[in-house]
C-alpha cells in the first residue's frame, strides 16, 4: 500500500482483521461493506455510503463500457478459465493501449473507441 493512502476501499471479503491492522498502523482507514440487515447505524455508515457511491458510478461505468466494447456482456468466445482469462487480459491490455493512443493523441477518451478499436 502507498504510505499517504488515507482511505482503501473494498467489498466485504476485503474486511479481514490482518488488512485491518495493517491499515490501522499506517493511519489508513479500511472503508468496506457490512453484512447484517439495512441499514446500518454504526459510525461509519456515512463514509461507506460516499465511497461506495463513487466508486459505483467510476467502476460501474467502465464495466458496461468494456463490455459493450468487447461484447462480453454475457458468453465470451474461449472455451475453460485459462482461455477465458487470458482472452479478458488481452483485453484490457488493448484497452489500455487504446486510452493511451487517444489521450497522447488529445482524442476522447470515453467516445468511439468500438468503432476505433473495429478499424484497427
């Protein structure tokens, strides 16, 4: 973890006691989601609903746009887990690629790249 990270966010199974002390020893507070019944009426109730709201429209987000660019909203086109990870790693990768050519390129970042990513 960096050394100025004030805040690390993650779903429930991030809330574990060993991240949670090391957290706590580096002056980190580890913002994570709560079992039990809604809602919630500990302290940090306030601070989980801020993060988790950004961080669902951030990653939200970018989930239906790869997916829509790279169609793999439902079945992918690899057969066994191997095939399939290395198919969405590659993925990422060319995405990645992508956002790179276009902000060194001063393109949109967000609009059109099916259509890029098609032509090349």
């Amino acid at each position: 973890m960096p050394l100025d990270l004030r805040f690390l966010l993650g779903d429930t199974h991030y809330n574990d006691p060993k991240l949670r002390e090391r957290c706590a020893t580096r002056n980190c507070l580890l913002v994570t989601t709560k079992r039990g019944r809604y809602p919630h009426h500990d302290e940090g109730v306030e601070v989980r609903r801020v993060f988790h709201k950004l961080r669902s429209v951030a990653i939200e987000n970018f989930n239906g746009q790869f997916k829509g660019i790279f169609e793999c909203g439902g079945q992918v086109p690899t057969r066994g887990l191997i095939g399939t990870q290395r198919y969405i790693l590659g993925a990422v990768f060319v995405y990645q690629l992508t956002l790179l050519h276009r902000f060194a390129t001063g393109g949109d970042l967000r609009a059109g790249l099916k259509p890029f990513l098609r032509a090349a």
